[in-house]
C-alpha cells in the first residue's frame, strides 16, 4: 500500500487560518483514491497551521490503512508505505518519535512537543497497524507529491 500525504495552510497559524490534509493510495493500475479533511479555524484544537495539517494527512493515511485490515479476507497484512514531503511531520514521526515517547512528549529544549495532541493520535494508529502489518515512512521532494498537493490546493481554493 503506497499513500501519498500532504498539508497546507492559507493564514498560517493566525485565528482566520484554513488548512486542508490530503491522503492518496495509490492502486495498482495506476489510479487513486484520496481521502481529504478541512482544517478550521473555529474548531476545538488550535488553529490550524502547516504543520498541523501535514500532520493530519498522516493521521487520514494511518486510518485508512489501518480500516483496510477489516476488508482484506485472507493473511490480512499489510505492507504499508507513507510518503510525505513534510520533513517536519517525517520528523515527528520516524527521527524523534522514541525519545519524545521515552521523556513522555518533552522535547530537547524542556518543553512539551508541540502538535503533541496530533503527534499522539499518529503514534497510537501506527501501534495499531504495525500489529498487523510493515509500516514505513518516506520523505519526498515536493515535485513527487504532486497529485496531493493538488487536492489540498483544490480544497483551499474553495
């Protein structure tokens, strides 16, 4: 299984702020199907930004793969790759995910990780697929995530 993530952001960070998180699979014959989420700035969390919904994009991804284990009838697991161009989000989950865990989500500075309330709900869906299946992260340059980026474009431009 391939998904393609991406995120973006119009208003970064700021109250009016709108973002948008695309994941893609890719099926065998060379299509896809996406799965998207609006980030508003009148939700419960914080506004949106970059790389919250970079973040977000992981979390759709994670869901969705992890959805696909209950549909699959025989020798249900996966091998699962999740390609992002966020070195940001690739960070978060493959670079500092062991010593954020271990010194209970403090990062290197003494203060808690930022996007912790996203990073966890990452982290809590990948425990969950890699009891049934390989899962790996990959950083790509933006020019290789273009049909995600596409669709997150599409929706802030709405």
């Amino acid at each position: 299984m391939q998904i393609y993530t991406d995120g973006g952001c119009r208003g970064n960070g700021r109250p009016y702020a709108r973002g948008a998180a695309a994941a893609v699979f890719m099926n065998r014959g060379g299509g896809y199907k996406a799965f998207t989420r609006v980030l508003l700035p009148d939700s419960p969390s914080p506004p949106p930004t970059s790389q919250r919904a970079e973040l977000t994009a992981i979390i759709i991804a994670l869901e969705e793969a992890n959805a696909q284990l209950g549909t699959l009838r025989t020798n249900p697991w996966l091998d699962v790759t999740i390609y992002t161009d966020s070195k940001y989000a690739f960070g978060c989950m493959t670079k500092w995910k062991d010593t954020w865990r271990m010194n209970g989500m403090i990062n290197s500075k003494g203060r808690e990780v930022v996007n912790r309330d996203l990073i966890e709900e990452a982290y809590d869906l990948e425990d969950m697929l890699n009891k049934e299946g390989d899962l790996q992260y990959e950083w790509i340059p933006r020019g290789e995530n273009q049909i995600a980026d596409e669709i997150c474009d599409q929706i802030l431009a709405d």
